[in-house]
C-alpha cells in the first residue's frame, strides 16, 4: 500500500490548494462600493449648445412650361435635320474603324487626286470625294497630297444627328 500513499498526499494538497485560492477571491470589496459611490456623485458634464438654425434663401421654380429635359423627345421635336440615309448602299471603308484606316498615299493631280487608304485588311482602297469610310457614316469633303477630310454624322444624344469633321493625314514613314 506504498504506492496509494503518494496518491492520497496529492490528493490532500490538492483540497488545501483549492480551499486557499477559493478563500482568496472572497475579499473585501468596500473601496469598490465606495469609488462607484463617489463617480456616481459627481456632477454630469454639461451639454453641448444645440446647434444654430441657418436661415436658407428660397428660388422660385418659373420653367413649368418648359419640356422637361428628362422625357423622350415627340417626333415632330427631333426635327427633320441630318440624319443617315438607311436607303444608302454601304461601301467597303464603312466596316472598319476611322483609326484603323491609314492614308498611303495619292494619285493624280490637282482637282483629279485620289487618295489611297490602306485598311486592317492590309488592302489599298482608292477614295475620291463623295466616297464614305468610318464606322459613323463618314462621307470624304476633299482629298488633298497630305491628308484626306471628311464629315461623319454622328448621334447628339437627344435623337437627333450633329456632323462632326474628321481626317486621316498621311503618316511620314
């Protein structure tokens, strides 16, 4: 019965331990009680000025009868200006965009030049005035020896049509 007794000597110390530290946490919390007290006695900190009401200066809305930005423009609106002909047969330089189309060069003189544009396809085109290229109804205005110019249409964002000027420069390799 050796060997129980070293079991037994734990199992004492182990009770004395537990009966110690169990006693220690009942401890006087008076000084607790009494700074809770004092906190509580305090004054409350005084608070903030509520805030200044602004005045704001009134406006007058005086455009009821003007068409509301926000709605689809009527037909009889929109106008009959500019606007892509949908009947117009589409010409090669139409499929492709204007930056991908590049001015090789000309041929002719004067009122007669024709100017040469060679597009992603890596195919030369001959272009005249009246010709059409771009992706926004493009129409060629004039070819000159160092640049070709011309008018696209393109959509104002209301509906309608506006022209904006476009060219394509020969490039100096």
């Amino acid at each position: 019965m050796i060997p129980n007794t070293p079991k037994k000597a734990l199992m004492a110390v182990a009770v004395v331990a537990a009966t110690l530290a169990l006693t220690g946490c009942k401890r006087d919390s008076r000084d607790l009680r009494e700074w809770v007290a004092e906190v509580k006695a305090q004054p409350a900190p005084p608070l903030d000025p509520l805030p200044v009401m602004r005045n704001f200066e009134t406006f007058e809305y005086n455009a009821q009868t003007l068409r509301d930005p926000f709605a689809q423009p009527l037909p009889d609106e929109q106008g009959s200006g500019l606007r892509p002909d949908p009947d117009r047969r589409k010409e090669v330089l139409e499929a492709f965009p204007l930056d991908s189309l590049d001015m090789v060069g000309t041929i002719g003189a004067g009122q007669d030049v024709i100017g040469l544009v060679m597009g992603p396809d890596r195919v030369t085109y001959r272009v005249r005035p009246g010709n059409y290229m771009g992706l926004s109804d493009g129409r060629v205005t004039g070819v000159y020896e160092d640049r070709i110019e011309m008018v696209e249409l393109v959509p104002d964002g209301a509906g309608g049509w506006l022209e904006r000027q476009a060219k394509i420069a020969l490039e100096d390799n």
